[in-house]
C-alpha cells in the first residue's frame, strides 16, 4: 500500500517508444546471457522515499530465482540495497517475483513466490516485521498454499480502505506440460493474512497475444476508472518473454482487456516487457518500473519518469 496518499496516476501509461527511449536502467543482471534476470519489481513511495523489491535469477539449471532483494532510493534510479533473502529461507527451488507492502499501521510485508522442490507447485509465503531490515529474521508463514490442482504465485496486492485486495497468477497442473498457462485470480482479506479468493479477474483472449495467459503486474483502484496493467503471452513458446497490456475493470469489480493490445514490449526480440509497477508522485507525475529483455537476451530492471 502506499501511503502518502497521493492521487492516483490515470489510465494513459506512455508511448511505446517514450517509454522505451527516456528510461534509466535501475539494475542489470550479474550475467548478461537469456535466463539471467534482474526485474520482477514491486514499487511504493512511503514519505518520499522509494522502497523497490525485486527478484534476482540465474538461468534454468543453475540456480534459478536465488533470491528477492528490497532496496531504497531517493530518485528512483540508483537504488541501495537493505536486505537480500535467498530461496533457502523459504526451502524453495526458486523464488519470483516479491509483492512490497508497508500497511495502515507502519509494519512491513515482503509477499514472495516460492516453488516447491520437485514440482510445478507454487506457493506464497510472507514475512513480517517492523522495519525493511527486519524481513531478513522474520519467520515465514504461507498466506497462499496453493494445491495439487493449482500454483499461485506474483501477487499484487492494494487496500481500498476498508480491505485488503490481491491479484495472483494461478496455473492449473492438470497437464504437466502446460503448467505455463494461467489466468488472474482477485482475492480479498480483513488482514491481508487470510484469504477469500472471488473468482477470476482476467483470463487470455482466444486467438489473441495473451492467449495462453495473463498475470496482472500493477493495479490502480480509481473508483470506476481503475485499471491494470497485465503480462500475457499466446503461446508457451513465449513464456518468462510476456509483453504488457491493459486492463480497465468493469462494474462487478472483474477487468477487460483494451483493444490493439499488446501496449508496451522491448525493442529486442524476443520482446519481452513484463512485471510493469508504477507509483504515484506527489506533483501529479509517475514512475513506472518494468523488466525488460536486452538485445542479449538477459533482463534488465529499468525505470521511466513521466512529469505531471
């Protein structure tokens, strides 16, 4: 949540090649080859300071998502490290993308995504505590199992000021070899603890760019105008190379997907842009944080300003 009550941005994220040209590259990864990433992040702004989370991977084989990191910054481009958690914390065969939360009453929570040693079972984990230093001690407590039917993971979470809402990819395991495909699922909770799932908040078009799944990276509650940026794919060839879209949420609280998607990709083939997050600033602007492919096929954590 993000608690400096600032306006929420409108549903006009910036042209492609704005968005592309003007942005600062926050991290690269330790290894500039595909599977080597550096992205997945997860933005607020808490009395005028940037608090970025973000996941750090090697490739398939060698490690995977070794661990989620939560840095501070006071520009949002050159960031500082505070507390790295690796996968063993979580007895996890790798971690994704992380979901930060500083809440009504001052405490913080690091959502993470954990998969299950020797499966394609997901999970989601939390710890707490009252500072960002303090995430590195915290004990682990699961918030979102999951099930032999279904993975979830990514969550993205927002309080309206009455609950807590949350947004998480689930993928069926019915078929071993598909587990890439996936829908959003909408959440909701009195704590932000417990939760009581509400149905499907996206699913993929047939026959479209994000057919084979989508997985919402950034919700804005706005009233009737909120909206949501989303990574989809269409087929599992393209899967961890998603390309974003948006999403405008309709009257029973579900989202539909804006035509002439997709909205933003990278310049490099095989185009990936994905895990999009923005904050809200004070003077009417924005700044946005994404995950995108290089032009060697690694993934960078990049940011862009757009002024009020």
């Amino acid at each position: 949540m993000q608690t400096d009550e600032v306006p929420a941005p409108t549903p006009q994220p910036p042209e492609p090649d704005i968005f592309w040209s003007q942005a600062d590259v926050v991290l690269e990864p330790e290894d500039p080859r595909p599977g080597s990433w550096a992205g997945g992040p997860s933005a607020l702004l808490v009395d005028g300071v940037f608090w970025l989370a973000y996941r750090l991977r090697r490739p398939v084989g060698e490690g995977r998502g070794f661990a989620n990191v939560v840095a501070r910054s006071d520009d949002g481009v050159h960031v500082d490290p505070v507390v790295a958690i690796g996968k063993d914390a979580f007895g996890a065969e790798s971690l994704e993308r992380p979901a930060l939360v500083h809440t009504p009453d001052g405490r913080w929570r690091l959502y993470v995504s954990c998969a299950t040693p020797g499966t394609k079972h997901w999970r989601v984990d939390l710890v707490e505590a009252g500072t960002v230093a303090g995430l590195a001690t915290a004990t682990p407590r699961t918030v979102l199992p999951g099930s032999a039917a279904a993975a979830v993971k990514d969550p993205v979470l927002r309080h309206d000021g009455d609950r807590w809402h949350l947004w998480a990819s689930v993928h069926p395991l019915d078929d071993p070899d598909a587990t890439d495909r996936m829908t959003t699922e909408h959440a909701t909770s009195p704590d932000g603890v417990h939760w009581t799932w509400q149905g499907t908040a996206l699913a993929g078009t047939p026959g479209s760019w994000d057919a084979r799944g989508v997985r919402f990276a950034t919700v804005v509650l706005d009233g009737d105008r909120g909206w949501a940026l989303y990574d989809g794919r269409a087929t599992a060839a393209e899967n961890w190379e998603e390309r974003t879209g948006l999403a405008v949420r309709d009257g029973d609280g579900r989202f539909a997907p804006a035509d002439g998607g997709p909205l933003l990709q990278s310049p490099h083939a095989p185009s990936g842009l994905r895990y999009a997050d923005v904050v809200a600033l004070p003077d009417g602007g924005a700044r946005w944080f994404y995950e995108a492919t290089r032009a060697d096929g690694a993934h960078e954590l990049r940011t862009v300003l757009l002024p009020g």
